[in-house]
C-alpha cells in the first residue's frame, strides 16, 4: 500500500522559517523608531585560545543568495500561526517587494582561515539600510548565520592537532613539511549525525589535512570553495575484507590483497581482525614478506582496537624486528617497506601519548599516520569554543545606542558594545569600536562579505588553506 500524505509538504529551503520560535515575536519589541541594528559573532573562550575561522561563505552562497517569494511568505505565515506565534508578513513583504527578497543585511568578516585569539569579532551583521520596517533581521538572522560555530571549531580542532604532530615531525622527521598534510585523516563520515554535518565538518578538516575518507567533504568544497578536488584517500581494507575466510584463511586474504595492489604506492590494511601481533609476525613479516618487498607497495598496518598508546608501539617494535628500520638524520628509526595508521580512540591528547610511547623506542613520526572519526567532526557542540552571537548597537530616532550584557552570575558572558571593528597592530588581532580608532591607515581585518543579496568577496579555497597553513 502506497502511503498518501495527509498535508502539503514543507519547503525545507524555505529562508524564512530558518529561526528559533521565539525569533518571529521580537519585531513587536523594538523602539518604534529604531532603524538601524548591529550583532557581532566571537569565541568567549573555550577548548583552544584561538579559532580558525571557517564556513561563512557556504551559509552566504546556500541561504542568502536566493530571494524569498510570496510562497515563501505565504507558507510561513500559516506555519508560524499555527506554531502559536505573530507572524510579520507586512516586514516579510517588504523585504520581497523593496529589497528584491534579500535579507537587507551586510555581513563583514575576518578572512577565512585566518587564525584570531578568542574573545575577538570575527563577524558583524548589520542592517544594509535604515528601515524600522525591517531592522529585525539583524538578530532574526542569528539562528542561521551562528552555525559557523561548527565549522570553525572544527577546523580550530584539525588545525590544534597539525600542530601538535608537525611538532613531532620536525623533531623526528628529515622533512616535516612533505609529510603534514597526510598525517591526519577523516575518518568521520559514518560517525555524524547527517550529509550536511559531514560535509561541512568534512570541508573544515580539509582545511588543514588533504587526507579524507569523507566524500561529502569533497563535494562541499567543489559547490561552495571552488576547489576541483581538495582531498585524496588510498586503497584500504576494512574487518569484512578481512575476514571473508575465517581466521584460518587469514593469510590466502592478506595474500590476495598484496597480488592485487602490486605496484600501487600505499594500501592500508586492519590486520587486528583475530592476532594482530601473530599476523605481523608471521604472515606480514614472514610468510608473506618476499612479496611485499617485491611488490613495491608500502603497507600501512592499522590496529583497530586496544588502548593505542599501548598497541601502537608494541606492533611497530615487531614490524621492525621483521622489516628492520633505517636511522633518519634526526637520529630516529623509520620502518622499511611498512608503516601504520592508528584510527581507534584518536584525539589529541591519544596523539600525544602515541608519539612519547614510540619516541622513547627511538621510533621518528615518520612512521605512523592517524584516522580520527567522531572526534574530529562529532564530537564538539557550541559551547566547545563558547560562541554568541550578541546585539552591539541600535539605532533609536537618529541616535546609537550601545548594547552589552553583563550577567552578575557569569561575568564570562560579558558581551562587547558599539559599532564594531577588528584592527591588527604589530600582528595582533584587537577588537575596538569604530570611534575608537583614531589612525585612519590602521588595518581592518573585518571584511565586507555581503550586502542585501549580491556576494561581495568570494573566497577559493586554496587561499582559505593559504592562510591557516601558513608557517610563521
């Protein structure tokens, strides 16, 4: 039997039922002759003290490059009222009819990719013209637009971790810079919560690494960033190739995989299916060791279970002792003809204890790679990096009124006032008020984004990459 709707389908792009409920009562609020409004969008603090920032330009391009109509309108309105809510159609038609269906807004903001210490603006909404009829949109727009928190704290998190492992690199490594941007692979896909989640999250990584299993990523960066391909992958196994004989066809599969990638650079394989130490030793590293080294094709051995600090180092010990490893300039053992990739139980803090586990072997970061899943894209929620989105100024009958909060139980919570700019003096990022700046050749970094429907700055993401790689 073939279901039949019992209601109209919703228009899931429509624009205007992108906002929090409460959002549509708050036109009735304001001063009757207020007309012009700014909000601003920053990381109170958090996890890192900075944030890359990331993602603007795909919430511009997918959401506020489309005008509304009176369908949009007329949708709206009857879901809205029937939520129990005011719904502002004359403000809604005025926006359709005086200003094209574009959200009469300017958004400026940092460039993206840039890296800027916590408690800074990193972008400002403001009203494109002054019109109490429609200067609501302002913080109406904050439910959409605030989603950046996820991609810059995703890419803030991808970025934290590449410097922790180019650390290792440039300790361990006869050249850091070549091996970097493999290091850190997405394995998330599988592990979010929906397409856009993994495309966006995806993208972010991407940022900072070149290496993704997450084709969403991929794809995303192609719409909204311009890149024709922003990330690679190699030939890998998973358990259901790696069990498809049994444990005692163990071999004969691992035989097969090497007969058919003789001659392809890199194939990662889970070898953690039955013993893992047993499978190194005497398939990997014995039996089967003649044709690996006569293939040319690098292993990449991937445990999958156990506390990795502990595996990691224990399985690289025995494929040394069966491959043997070769002394770098930097003094420390790189395995010949394998390597490994750990991606169970990888965060930061399990990288740092991978790499002080085989550096006391005298192992170099050469050797092993990682795959992070749900931590990398899951695992971070607004609060990671403490971002708002808060009113800073109205403007009430020709005069500005400076807006903050200042909670008396959370002084962290202390928002910023005025109409706002981000300057840098001496390569440092300082947020002030406009009339605070008194040297007109002082450089603003907030940039103009958009303005009432046309794209102002459109930003490839190579150049994105350009900026949060940089190496000072």
């Amino acid at each position: 039997m073939i279901y039949k709707r019992r209601f109209k389908k919703i228009n899931e792009d429509n624009l205007i039922l992108k906002s929090d409920s409460y959002k549509y009562s708050h036109f009735m609020f304001l001063p009757q002759n207020a007309d012009y409004a700014m909000s601003y969008i920053e990381s109170r603090g958090g996890k890192y003290d900075y944030t890359l920032f990331f993602g603007l330009q795909y919430y511009v391009l997918r959401f506020l490059m489309k005008p509304i109509t009176m369908e949009d309108i007329d949708e709206a309105e009857q879901i809205i009222t029937a939520h129990g809510l005011p719904f502002y159609r004359e403000g809604w038609e005025r926006i359709l009819k005086v200003y094209n269906g574009f959200l009469p807004v300017k958004i400026r903001a940092v460039p993206e990719g840039t890296i800027v210490k916590n408690k800074n603006v990193l972008m400002t909404i403001e009203s494109a013209v002054k019109d109490p009829k429609v200067v609501w949109v302002v913080s109406w727009l904050e439910t959409l637009i605030l989603k950046v928190w996820n991609t810059t704290t995703i890419s803030t998190g991808s970025n934290s971790i590449r410097n922790v492992i180019l650390d290792a690199l440039e300790k361990t490594s006869n050249d850091p810079m070549s091996e970097i941007d493999f290091k850190l692979h997405d394995f998330g896909y599988r592990g979010v919560s929906s397409e856009e989640s993994a495309g966006l999250g995806g993208m972010a990584h991407l940022v900072n690494f070149n290496g993704t299993d997450t084709i969403a990523g991929l794809v995303f960066a192609r719409n909204y960033y311009d890149m024709d391909m922003a990330g690679y992958s190699i030939i890998a196994t998973e358990h259901s190739v790696m069990t498809q004989d049994g444990e005692k066809g163990e071999a004969g599969v691992i035989q097969r995989i090497i007969e058919k990638t003789k001659g392809v650079p890199l194939v990662a394989m889970v070898l953690d299916a039955y013993n893992i130490d047993k499978a190194c030793r005497e398939i990997i590293g014995g039996k089967l060791k003649p044709m690996i080294i006569e293939g040319k094709t690098t292993f990449v051995i991937r445990p999958d279970s156990g506390t990795p600090w502990k595996v990691v180092p224990r399985v690289m010990k025995i494929l040394d002792e069966q491959f043997g490893s070769t002394l770098n300039d930097k003094g420390y053992k790189v395995l010949n003809n394998v390597r490994m990739i750990q991606g169970d139980g990888i965060d930061e803090d399990s990288i740092k204890k991978i790499y002080e586990a085989i550096f006391k072997l005298g192992y170099s970061a050469t050797n092993i790679a990682f795959g992070m899943g749900g931590a990398l894209l899951q695992k971070v929620d607004r609060d990671t990096q403490k971002f708002a989105m808060k009113a800073c100024a109205l403007e009430v009958g020709g005069v500005l009124r400076e807006l903050a909060k200042n909670p008396i139980d959370d002084p962290g919570k202390q928002s910023k006032q005025g109409l706002l700019e981000l300057i840098e003096v001496d390569g440092e990022f300082t947020t002030v008020r406009r009339d605070q700046i008194t040297n007109p050749n002082v450089k603003k970094v907030l940039e103009d984004v958009y303005d009432n429907g046309k794209l102002l700055r459109f930003q490839p993401f190579e150049n994105v990459r350009e900026r949060a790689r940089k190496v000072a």
